[in-house]
C-alpha cells in the first residue's frame, strides 16, 4: 500500500472503541501506517511511518509506566488525597480546588 493507494486500504477499529463510534481506524503496511476518524472516512487521513508509530508506542508506554510509579508515590506521601488542608487553614477538594467549608 502507498499514501495513492489508499482506496484499496483495509482499515481496522480497534475492538475497545464504543458504541458512539469516537474512535479512530488504522490501515497498515511495511511501507506506511494510515490513520482516520471512523466517522468520517472520507476525510482527512494522516500518514506516519511504520518507524514513527513504533516509537509513538514505545514512548507511550514507558509514559504510562512513568505515571504508574508517579501515581504509587504520591499516594504513598498523601495517604489520604480526598481532602487536604491548604497553607490558609481552609480545606480543599483535589479534584475540584475550590475552598470547602
């Protein structure tokens, strides 16, 4: 497959995407990796090499393992994330940051 021959794509959603079709679909070669939003296939394609996704993925997970380790030692110093105090004496929620009574 070329970045011309994409007519002749097989294209492939992944088997997590939901039911609302937000999702993107894949088309591969040894030459080209193409990628499209599922809904709408007749628009826009980008088009990476096979190089460029591997090392997409390579980078994304050690991301993820980079924020697993994060995640493990901030619960460790703050046992108890749903509430804190602020410097001002007023607690606060995480999640919102806005000054609770």
């Amino acid at each position: 497959m070329t970045i011309s021959d994409l007519s002749r794509a097989a294209w492939r959603k992944s088997s997590h995407s939901g039911a609302n079709g937000d999702c993107v679909e894949v088309a591969a070669s040894p030459n080209i990796v193409a990628v499209r939003d599922s809904k709408r296939p007749d628009g826009a394609i980008l088009v990476f090499s096979p190089a460029a996704v591997g090392n997409l993925c390579r980078r994304s997970e050690a991301g993820a393992q980079h924020l697993a380790t994060f995640s493990a030692k901030a619960a460790q110093l703050v046992p108890n994330p749903a509430s804190y105090s602020h410097p001002g004496g007023e607690k606060r929620s995480p999640q919102e940051g806005v000054a609770s009574t």
